[in-house]
C-alpha cells in the first residue's frame, strides 16, 4: 500500500469538509470565514458530521473516553502498526511537533492511535508500536463491533486489502487526525503527511 493509495481517503474528506465551508449550509463548519483563529488545518468546529466522543478499550484494556484526557488536546488518528509509511510518518512528525512545544506543553496533548488491524495488532504490540514514537502516546485497540461503529461516527473508511497469504495483508484507511480541544471540543481535521510544522502551530493555538 502506497502513500498516495492511503491518503487519498483523507484528501477525500478534506476537500468535501472545505468545499461545505466555502458554500454554508447546514452541515457548515462553524467559524467559517472567520478570521480568528488562523489554523493551518482545516477548522470543523461546530461540524454535526462527525462523532463528539467515543468509548474504546486502551493497550492495557481500560475503557478510555474523553472525559480521561480532560484539559489536554487530544489528537486522534486511526491506522495499524504494519502500515508501511503514512502511519509513522505521522506519529513521528506529531512526536517532533511536541518536542519543538517544549516539555510543558507536550504533556498537555494525548496522541491517541486507533488501530484498524485489531486481528494482528494486539495489545502488546501496539503498545509497544505507539510508545516507541514517543512514550506519551497511547494506543486504542476496538473489536470488530467497536471499530466499525466508531468508524461510522468518525466518518472513517477502512478496507481489508488482500495479500499473497492471509496474514499478509494491508489496510485502506483514512489518512488523518481528529483535534480535541482542551474542553473536548472536537475542532480540527488534519491530513496525514504535512510535516510538524501545521501541528506545532494549530496545538499552540488550541493550547492557548
């Protein structure tokens, strides 16, 4: 599975999200056309399309919500630790991004990475997988049910794609994060793949 392959499902989104701020409507982001605050990701505030929370199982096995990341930015991104590129570069480029906000304002952000593989990713090796990017990170892992109802709340595609052996297999999967805000709020959808740069600037932003 290739770069591109992946993040055309985030490119997807992203445009149809940016696209529904530019016309209005309903379904419109709110804070459109406003000029503060000036993310660099787009700004879905207000959007009713996509989930305000969820209730998944963590590494360990404890029911995580919201409400256990109350007063941090939580960063929320969905792929599996046999991804062969966008999923690394990403944690690794929000792991960049923490360190260049200093200590102070990295233990104000929770990267949580949802797992879309729960077949092989299995509570030790995603444990392992996330904390090796950096040790903040923590890692949910749903069943079968879980997933796909989390998915449909998110708005996230995810496809089994099959390889040369049944365990050789790779995942079509949204490419990008969803930004909470210290209030849990959700506020930002940000693709996968954009450098540290856009993070460090939008968690400054949401940190205050």
């Amino acid at each position: 599975m290739t770069r591109q392959s992946l993040a055309r499902f985030g490119r997807t989104t992203f445009v149809a999200l940016a696209t529904a701020c530019a016309l209005g409507g309903a379904a419109l982001v709110a804070g459109c056309g406003q000029q503060p605050p000036s993310f660099s990701n787009l700004d879905i505030t207000g959007n009713t399309q996509f989930g305000k929370d969820f209730s998944l199982p963590d590494s360990n096995g404890t029911v995580r919500s919201l409400a256990d990341y109350k007063g941090k930015v939580v960063v929320m991104l969905f792929g599996y630790t046999h991804c062969p590129d966008v999923c690394p570069t990403t944690l690794a480029e929000i792991s960049q991004a923490l360190q260049q906000l200093g200590p102070d304002a990295a233990k104000r952000v929770q990267v949580l990475f949802v797992s879309v593989d729960p077949q092989r990713d299995t509570p030790q090796i995603l444990g392992q997988y996330v904390s090796a990017f950096n040790p903040s990170f923590a890692a949910l892992r749903p069943d079968d049910a879980q997933l796909k109802q989390v998915a449909k709340d998110f708005r996230v595609y995810y496809a089994k794609v099959p390889g040369n052996t049944p365990d050789n297999y790779t995942m079509d999967h949204t490419a990008a994060s969803y930004v909470f805000d210290t209030t849990g709020k959700l506020r930002l959808f940000a693709r996968d793949g954009q450098g540290a740069t856009p993070w460090v600037h939008d968690l400054k932003l949401l940190l205050g």
